[in-house]
C-alpha cells in the first residue's frame, strides 16, 4: 500500500515492478546482480481519484507514456531494495506535484515613472545618435 496523502492511497497491486540489471560501471555486481527496478503504474487503470488521473495525465512529463503510463527506472543504490524505495518516493512525488494548482499569473502593467525612464534614455540615445550625422557648413 502506498500513502499519497491522509486519503488517497495505491494498493500493492497496480504498481508493477521488475528487477533488471543496472547501467553503467560497477564491476563484476553490475553484471550477475540485478538490483534496478523499473516501475511501471498504468493510471487508466488504477483506483485513483478522478481528479488525480485527470492532472496526471495533463502533466508533460516524459515518464508518463502516451498510454498513460507512468515508467520510472531506479538504480542508484547498490541494493535492489533501496531501488524499490527509491522508485515508489518518485512515484508518490510525481503524484503530489500533479495535484499542486500553480497560481494564476496576474498580468502587471510597468510604473509610469518606469516608462518615462524608458522614453527619457530613448530620447537621449536618439540624440546621441542623431549627432553622429555629417556637419554641414551653412
């Protein structure tokens, strides 16, 4: 059972999980043990709120699938169970974060006094400009 929140939780389940064999360097371990988990939660699928599959699947995430899968790979720890705690944190971080509303932007106008400062140094770059011209004789 995974603990999103005081109410929402995910059975054992709908989270499926595989140990393959790590990427990288790491000597003879890397080659016979496999310690990383690939974690896979089909959010069509589950027993989530509505509105938690509806955010998640608006997220643009590149873990989330086009099908509505969310795939995450862990193998930064040497031991296969560090990686299923690692992968099921991620899980429930993405989750949290696509529940988070962001705050509506409000539209702000520049200060007058910032506009006439703006003119002002056009004007006196345009001057500066305009005296760069030939001289003429009269």
């Amino acid at each position: 059972m995974l603990q999103i929140s005081n109410t929402v939780t995910i059975p054992e389940h709908e989270i499926d999980m595989s140990a393959v064999r790590s990427q990288g360097a790491g000597g003879q371990n890397v080659n016979k043990v496999s310690t990383a988990i690939h974690l896979r939660f089909d959010i069509g699928a589950s027993s989530l709120p509505d509105r938690y599959k509806e955010r998640l699947l608006q997220l643009n995430d590149q873990r989330i699938t086009k099908d509505g899968v969310i795939v995450i790979k862990s193998q930064e720890h040497r031991s296969q169970e560090q990686n299923r705690e690692e992968a099921l944190q991620r899980l429930r971080e993405l989750i949290k974060s696509a529940m988070v509303v962001p705050k509506p932007r409000k539209p702000s106008k520049p200060t007058r006094s910032s506009q006439k400062r703006r003119l002002d140094s056009k004007m006196r770059r345009s001057q500066i400009k305009a005296m760069r011209g030939k001289v003429t004789d009269d």
